[in-house]
C-alpha cells in the first residue's frame, strides 16, 4: 500500500499508482530511437531518378551554352560545375530579392 508521502494531497491515489506504473514501463524503454539507415529508393524511381539527371546533364550543356551564344567549354571554364553555375545563379536572384525588399519597404507599410 502507498503511504501518504507516496503522492502530494492533489493527487489520488490510484493516479499515484498510474504514475509508477507507468514509470517502470518508461524506464525500460530506450531514451531516443536508434537511425535507420535510408531506406533504398524503388528500382523504378531510381530508373526514372537516372533518366531525368542524364536528359539534364545534356539539356543544361547544350541550351545553356548554345542559348547564351558560346561553347559547352566556354561555359564550363567560366563555371567549373553546374553547381558553381547553379549558385551564381542563385546569388544573383537572391540579390534581386533583396533590392526588391529594400524598394517595396520604403513603399508599403508593414503588416501588424
């Protein structure tokens, strides 16, 4: 039987009992989930992944370059990566937002 220094006066007893009950249980229980690996995309999904990355990788050589009006070597000697390419890219819409932002602040009040 629980004593009374067992639960505080707000407390009944039986949550008193639910408590440790349930406090065994929890200290079995591990503390965080072990990670699990990623799981291995579908073989159709990744056929597909592989499709769509082999018609970029020709899309993004030829037009790019032919679109600007030079060379697939011209472009990669300028941008090294198509990552390189992709955060110049980047940068540069971010530099557009921000200028954006500091004309549409001087016109329009801020919403409260």
């Amino acid at each position: 039987m629980t004593s009374h220094a067992d639960f505080d006066k707000t407390e009944s007893v039986s949550e008193c009992l639910d408590n440790r009950r349930l406090s065994l249980v929890t200290s079995f229980l591990p503390t965080k989930r072990p990670k699990l690996p990623p799981r291995k995309p579908r073989t159709d999904a990744q056929r597909n992944r592989q499709r769509i990355l082999e018609v970029a990788r020709e899309a993004f050589t030829r037009y790019i370059a032919k679109d600007a009006g030079v060379g697939a070597g011209t472009l990669y000697r300028r941008f090294g990566t198509r990552d390189a390419l992709l955060e110049a890219v980047y940068h540069i819409e971010v530099e557009k937002l921000a200028e954006a932002e500091g004309e549409l602040s001087g016109e329009i009040a801020p919403v409260i």
